[in-house]
RNA sequence: GCAGGCGUGGUGGAACUGGUAGACACACAGGACUUAAAAUCCUGAGAAGGUAACCUUCGUGCGGGUUCGAGUCCCGCCGCCUGCACCA
C-alpha cells in the first residue's frame, strides 16, 4: 500500500475485474449443485443496436439481486439472451439494404459487450438469440407437439392491409388510419390464419392469478380485467318475418339481462353474418361497412371513434313484452370477437347505449330505481344509471334487485323456447380471445407445415426440422419475401409426394419470448427443454421487465408453461414465481425558440440567481426546460449509455439507478445525479484507503470508549440487516439511504479513530469496514473488488458471504416517544423499551412544555400506544 | 372509449400494518482549506408570522368524511402516465 492517495480510477478497475471474474469463471452456473437454486431472469432485450438506459436500469436491478442471493449461499442462475426476431430487423433491411440476419446478429455483437462493460453475473455461456436456427428449430417442435394436441387451428382473422403496398401492416404502421409508407387507408382484410387456443385456458389462467402472491397486485388485476371472466345470458330474439332474411332467430349475449325490459334496440357488428346478408342487397350499409373497416383493427381506434350505427330495417320481438319491436342496428362499436358480436342495448343503465340512443332517438325506457329515488321524479337525460336499486316498468320483475331480477329472468327464458331452442342459456364469457399468432413476415420463425392439395395441411416431419429461413431474400418489393421465394415456398408433400407449398406465414415474436425462460436451463439440449432440470431450477425465483409487458407477454408465458405441460416438455404450474414491473427512465426536456429539441448533450445548466436554467452551447441562448419525460427519439431526451459508461463507469451508473427513485417507479437520469454518484464511490474509495492507512501508524494506548464502539456497531449491523430486507423486497433506494447513513457514521467514527489509534479502536474499524465492502458489493462490484484487495482480503468479493447480523444489536434499549396533545406534536420523551404505561403518563403529565399548554384544560383521556406515541385528549 | 397506476419542500424521494411528515440525496446559501479555482470538509434550511433563544399558524394535487390521531382508510373531483391483442 502506498501512502500517496489516489482517486478511484473506475476506467481502470472495472475491465480488470471483469477479466478476472470472466477467467475465473466466478458467474457461470453449474446444473448439479447440492446448495439451494435461485433464478432470477431479466426480460431479454430486442437488439435494437444499442442498449438504452431502461436496459441498464432493468439489467442492475437483476444483477443486484443476483450478487445479493449469490453471497446468501444460494445457486444462482442468471442468463442472458436474444429477442432477436421482428419487425425493425425487416424496416432496417429497407432503409439501409442489410439482410435481417446480418444487422441482428451485428447488433446483438454490439449490445453484448456493451452490457459487458456493466459488470454483469450474467452466464455467459447459456446465452442465445431466438433467431438462432437451433432456437426456432426447438419452437417448430412445440408448434407441431401443439398443433397435435389441437392447440393450435386455422380461422379466418383480419389484418391491416394496405391496398397500394398491398402489404399486411402492423399496428403501429398504421397512423390515423393511413399505412405509413404509402399513406393509403388502410382496410381490414380477412385472411385464413394460425391461432393458438388460450382461450381454452381462460379459466384456468384466471384462477392461477390468486396464487402468483409474488406478482403485482396491479398486474394481477390487469390481467384478470383482459381475461375479463363475465357470467351472463345468451339469448334468443324472434325476428320479426321479413322476405329478404331467411334466419328467425338472432343471439345475444348480455351480463345485464335484468334490464330487459328497458331494451329499445339491437346492434350488431359490421361482422356479424346477419350484415353480410344484409350487405348483399343494400349499398347503403354495404359503404357504411367499408367505412367501419376504415378504422384498422386496434381496438383503440375502434372504440374512441364516434359510436355510429345503422338502421337496417329489421326488427326483433320483443321476447316478453308482446306487440313491442325492436329495431337492430349494425353499429361500429360492437365487436364480433365478444359474446355473439351482437348485443340488446338498454340505454337508462349503459352510458354507451344511452349515447347511442339519443343520438338515433330511441327511447329511453328506465327499468331500475335508485335507492332514493322516487318512480315520478327519477329521469334519466344524458346520464345512464349503472348503480344498485330495485327493478320497475319491468312486470313480473318489479320490486325485485338486480340480482334477484338476473335469476328469475334467465329461469324464465331457459324454459321458454323458440323451435325447440331454449330463447335463454345461462353462459359464462370470457373477453380473452384466441392469439393469432400468423405474420406474413420474413424475419420470424417459419410456421412449419405445408399445404396439399391432396392432403391438406400437412406437418413438416420432425426429422425435416428445422424449416430454415432462407438466405437469399429481397426486400424490394412489398409483401413477404417468403411468399416471394420459389424454390423455397414451392415443395413435395411428405405424404403423397406431389407438389404442394410450404406455408409462408411465421410466428409472432412473442411466441419466441413466451418460453425462453425454460431454454436457458438447458440452451444446447436437443429437445426443447431438458424436463428434469426444468423441475429442478423452475420457476423463475424473481422475473424483471418493464410494465408495458404487464398483461400480453407475461400470459402468453403462462399460457406456453400449461401448452407445454400438456404436450410433456414441462411439468410446471407457473413460469414466474415472483414478477417485478420497473418504471421507465425520463430526462428534462430541452426546447429552443424555434421549438426544437435539444438533447441533453447540446445543452449547458447554469445557476442564475438561484434558478436553474440552461443554455444552448452552440448559440448561447437560453432554452425552455420543459417537462420531464420518457427517454425518446421524438423529445431529444436520450442520454447515450456508451458515453455516460466511459465517462463515469459502470458502478456510479449503477448507483445512480439505483438511488433516489424506488425501482417501480419512473427513474429520472440527470447529470447532477450522476456526479453525486461518483462522489460517493471517491468517499468509500478514501475511506476504505483511510482505513488500511491507519493500521500502519504506531498503536497508540489509550482509553477506549467500549461504549462507543458498541454504538457505532450498532448502526454497521443495523445497516446489514436493513439492506438484506430492502433488496429482498426491491427497495434499492432505500438500501442506498441507508448505505449513506452507515458511510456518514463511519466518517465519523474514523475521525475518532485518527485522533486515538488504539488496538481496539483499530480493530473495531476494520471489522466496520469489512462490513461496508461487503454491503456495497451487490451495488458497486468493481469498487468493492478494488476496496478488498487494499484491505488485503483473500480472494474476491464476489465471492464472499454476506455479512452476518447480531440480532442483539438489533434490540433498541431507548425508545423516543413523541407526546401528542390533540393530536398535535408537542413534545417528546426518551423511555425504556416496553416501559409501564403508568410510569410514561406520569412522567409525560409533568414535562414542561406539556404541563404548560394543560393548564386551564382538561384531560380527557390519555392514549399510550407501547413503544409509539402518546397522546393527550383535553 | 375501456382497463390499470401515480400525485409529498426548489428537485428525486423517505415515513413498516393509521402514530414525530420531509430520512437520504440533489440543487442552493454561508463558512473552513487554497494566491485562486476545482476537489474536500463543516453548518443551515417546508412555508408564513412574531426583531429573537424560542414560539405560533399553515402544510402531503383539490373538496368532503371516518378517527384520540390521516400522506396512509372511505366518497367525489382534477392532472399526469401506461396498456389495449400485428412494436417489442
């Protein structure tokens, strides 16, 4: 050890860790351990080309626990890998002429050592890109397995078509109902599709919510509203004779059937079979149709468009009231996934009915009474009323409530019956709907089957796997390449051997990301997964991702776990034991005269009479600080990671993620916050440095304070214990307050120890010290790294335990009671732990400034909550 | 439109199951060290009022309520954010 001290040089440290660690192999993980297993697993990355600060953000969050658990003793896997297929893959290969498989692995070369550079416990060796043939190859095998099961079928499900590209786009390709290439408007196309059958699994995914006690509660309830479980009543309507329809009947499905008899009209969808008859002969509504489909096919769209309908002419029978007819309208809001796509509209108790009916002057007819509200003086304008009450204007259901009126409906139409038709069945629906899992896209995995004429859909022979994208593809002409590509579309049937094509159609990406968890645990195996190392190391003990995955991605997983359980390559209830959503990274906004904006690198923050404000640095002219937002291309906010890696290293970035703002929320990256971060790893550095420095100097004998080593002991394991609770629950900002109290305490107890270096002070220091480094580890692996070899610690931190806790210096012995006079702080006393409550009033009755305000009151009552608070009412 | 969430000083946030609101950090101000600056260290601080040690009042988006006591629970609003099935 030398006696000059040096600033803490991250630039150099950290790459000579991470050799070390990678030479040693500290963080690969091995399949047949004795010691307790623990799998954390961040949600893969899309190789976009670059890593951004929510990758950091989500991936230190992961490697925190990681280190933490791993210095617990446990067995930690922590794998890394690809999600490499998508859309951009294929916009890139437009736009700069790149095959998809080139920009992606080169991408994916770049975002490796990048997340390198962050000193990651990732096993490097499990890791794989889901575009990697041996990958898609093992997905091609679950398709099949699944397609056998009956998991899997054909229907026909609409797109997003532009006709001038003539091109299926993608949601987000679609702006304002126009394709973002060609600017046609867009149409809605139906196309023979594959589906997987989740809805099979609707109940079941539901129930399976109540046990993920480890989830999000708000994740859970997401996901239970998008399974959207309702029980209700299908019911049958008598239409009313007409030349041109031969039905006579319609189905409805409703969840309100007990405001029957407030029903003034039908609508149903732009889909339902009953328009496409209706179409045939009518222009009218067949261009109503066509200007429906106009909206594309997000549901967004759908339904924050204006609720429009169309009157058709037809009419249904009332199925209780006799001589009353209603009219069916096709109206745009109704959709033909849901129930029976048609529905009876009650406009006093629905707000979208109520809208409707007033806009096409149906009658309004209110069939429930609020509690408090009389028959004459209740009426019901352009508000519906979806509260509780009693039933009225609704014959044999009057006086009854909601409920009761439910039942006795639904037994009344069950046992009434249209040509032998029960005109009620009670049924259960589910919102979820089947996940179309078709693209007519290149960069995906193929779909393997292939059509025959003959013999119709045909799967690809195993031993035929993998189907292979092929390589030689344009991209310049529109449509899916796939389709394009002869030799490869055009094949032999492997069952009658005459030409036949291969299906061109490939998987949704999030069928890739739907059971990449399971792969990691065995990613060279020839079968999809190994199933005894799956039952060994799965679930996932803690799962971290953004919220936006929050509903699709994660029931996609738990649905492929239940798919996969069924055809035998897994034997698992659920993939995610314990789920963390985190929040996004924001940064300042920046904006010039012009309303340009500037990014955060363009920009220079003075301090100008105690206000913040900021300058361009090319024009020196002040810029608007606008509103912090989410990182994004279109604000100019980003901050580049590659920069602010090289400049701070990876442990301050680390830090700076990890403090201030608690993970679930939104982290807000700022350059002052970053510097903060650096200065804390320069005064662990110096302390740590200070403390090797002193066991050198001669021991001094004095008198130690045993008193105040205990004290100071006190906080070292308070602080240890503390932080394992606050990284077991997440809370890594309060982990880092605490972390600061401790090194603010040691500060000062290392003054102490300057001044009166005795053997026990400096023996006391060093264990403290131990303490810190060995706390700080999981946050700042390279500074920790570093602060134990000048200690002269044997062997690395990385693998060190965790520090042990005295539970005895848990004990508070002197409890701080704040006395509360009506509520109101006025004072406070320094009691025994667990002190007799009539000592504490008598004591509390005669402190001053409490005697003071009770003169000329009266004590009421005096609440003592034990070890708490004391309050006096008067 | 539907569903879910969030809102606390100048700023990020802390406050376990209702019990001292503002821990910790940033920014700021003052001081020490320095020829000077940077770095570092020390001190101060929610707001308003009383010259003041000290004290009083107000204060957790807004308006009500429950309670001895509410940032926390309940009801009604306002604002912002996320997801909506072909972005990943």
């Amino acid at each position: 050890m030398n006696n000059n001290f040096e600033r803490y040089n991250p630039r150099e440290k950290e790459p000579y860790w991470q050799k070390i660690w990678q030479e040693r192999k500290t963080f690969q993980t091995a399949n047949d351990e004795k010691r307790e297993k623990y799998y954390i697993l961040e949600m893969f990355p899309y190789p976009s080309g670059r890593i951004h600060m929510g990758h950091i953000l989500n991936y230190t969050l992961g490697d925190v626990i990681a280190r933490y658990q791993r210095a617990k003793g446990k067995n930690v896997l922590h794998p890394m890998g690809w999600d490499a297929f998508g859309l951009p893959a294929e916009n890139a290969a437009m736009k700069n002429k790149i095959h998809p498989r080139e920009w992606t692995y080169k991408n994916i070369d770049h975002m490796r050592s990048q997340l390198k550079s962050l000193g990651l416990t990732i096993d490097w060796d499990r890791e794989f890109a889901t575009c990697d043939e041996d990958y898609y190859h093992m997905q091609q095998i679950l398709f099949l397995d699944m397609l056998e099961a009956d998991l899997v079928y054909r229907r026909k499900s609409k797109v997003n078509w532009d006709p001038i590209d003539k091109t299926v786009l993608a949601n987000e390709q679609v702006i304002d109902g126009r394709a973002w290439r060609s600017g046609a408007i867009v149409e809605q196309k139906e196309l023979e599709q594959w589906a997987f059958r989740i809805k099979n699994f609707a109940q079941d995914l539901l129930e399976g919510l109540d046990k993920l006690e480890k989830w999000p509660e708000k994740v859970r309830l997401m996901q239970r509203n998008w399974i959207g479980r309702s029980e209700g009543l299908r019911i049958l309507f008598e239409i009313v004779a007409n030349d041109e329809i031969k039905q006579k009947t319609i189905e409805v499905f409703t969840t309100r059937a007990d405001t029957i008899f407030g029903a003034s009209f039908l609508a149903i969808s732009p889909d339902h079979p009953l328009t496409k008859i209706l179409m045939q002969n009518n222009q009218e509504l067949s261009e109503f149709v066509i200007e429906c489909k106009k909206l594309g096919t997000a549901t967004e769209d759908i339904e924050k468009a204006e609720k429009r309908g169309f009157h058709t002419g037809i009419e249904v029978k009332h199925p209780l009231i006799r001589g009353r007819n209603i009219p069916i309208y096709v109206a745009n809001f109704v959709l033909m996934d849901y129930g029976t796509g048609a529905i009876f509209g009650c406009p006093a108790h629905d707000q979208r009915d109520l809208d409707f009916a007033n806009k096409y002057n149906l009658s309004v007819i209110p069939v429930i009474l609020p509690p408090d509200e009389s028959e004459e003086n209740f009426k019901i304008t352009d508000k519906a009323y979806i509260g509780p009450g009693t039933l009225y204007n609704s014959d044999f259901l009057n006086g009854l409530t909601i409920e009761e009126a439910k039942e006795k409906i639904s037994n009344e139409l069950e046992s009434r019956a249209i040509d032998g038709k029960a005109q009620g069945t009670r049924e259960i629906n589910y919102r979820l709907r089947d996940w179309g899992i078709s693209r007519q896209r290149y960069w995906g995995c193929p779909i393997p089957v292939i059509h025959c004429d003959q013999c119709g859909i045909v799967p690809v022979p195993k031993e035929q796997l993998p189907v292979k994208l092929p390589l030689d593809v344009t991209f310049d002409k529109p449509g899916n390449p796939l389709d394009h590509h002869k030799s490869w579309k055009n094949v032999t049937c492997p069952d009658c051997g005459f030409a036949a094509l291969r299906e061109t159609d490939t998987m949704d990406t999030f069928v890739d990301s739907s059971w990449y968890f399971a792969r990691f645990i065995s990613p060279k195996e020839k079968t999809p997964t190994n199933k005894k190392l799956c039952k060994e190391w799965l679930p996932v003990d803690q799962y971290i991702g953004g919220i936006e995955h929050a509903i699709l991605h994660l029931l996609y997983s738990r649905f492929f776990t239940r798919a996969m359980k069924i055809t035998g390559h897994l034997d698992l209830e659920e993939p995610f034991d314990a789920m963390f959503n985190q929040g996004m990274v924001t940064h300042e906004t920046y904006q010039d005269k012009e309303g340009n904006w500037l990014s955060p690198e363009q920009v220079e923050i003075k301090t100008i009479n105690g206000k913040r404000e900021a300058f361009s640095l090319e024009t020196g002219e002040k810029v608007k600080i606008g509103a912090v937002e989410k990182i994004s291309k279109s604000k100019n906010n980003g901050v580049d990671p590659d920069k602010i890696l090289k400049t701070n290293g990876a442990d301050a970035t680390r830090w700076f993620m990890l403090s201030d703002s608690p993970p679930e929320r939104d982290v807000e990256w700022s350059e002052a916050g970053i510097d903060s971060a650096n200065r804390f790893l320069q005064r662990v550095w110096k302390l740590v440095w200070q403390a090797s420095t002193i066991k050198e100097r001669p021991i001094e004998k004095v008198e130690t304070d045993s008193e105040q080593i205990r004290q100071f002991r006190k906080l070292v394991h308070r602080t240890a214990h503390q932080v394992s609770i606050e990284i077991e629950t997440i809370h890594f900002n309060r982990a880092v307050a605490q972390i600061y109290e401790l090194i603010n305490g040691l500060s000062k107890f290392i003054t102490i120890v300057e001044k009166h270096p005795s053997a026990s002070y400096i023996a006391a220091l060093d264990e403290f010290i131990e303490y810190l480094i060995l706390i700080i580890a999981p946050f700042t692996p390279h500074l920790a790294e570093s602060c134990w070899q000048i200690l002269g610690k044997t062997g690395l931190v990385s693998e060190a335990s965790w520090p042990k806790v005295d539970q005895n210096l848990l004990i508070e012995e002197n409890i701080i009671m704040p006395v509360q006079v009506n509520g109101k702080r006025r004072a406070q006393i320094s009691v025994p732990k667990d002190y007799a409550k009539e000592k504490i009033e008598q004591k509390v009755l005669s402190l001053e400034p409490i005697s003071r305000i009770l003169t000329d009151k009266r004590v009421k009552k005096i609440i003592i909550v034990p070890n708490r608070i004391v309050n006096i009412v008067v």
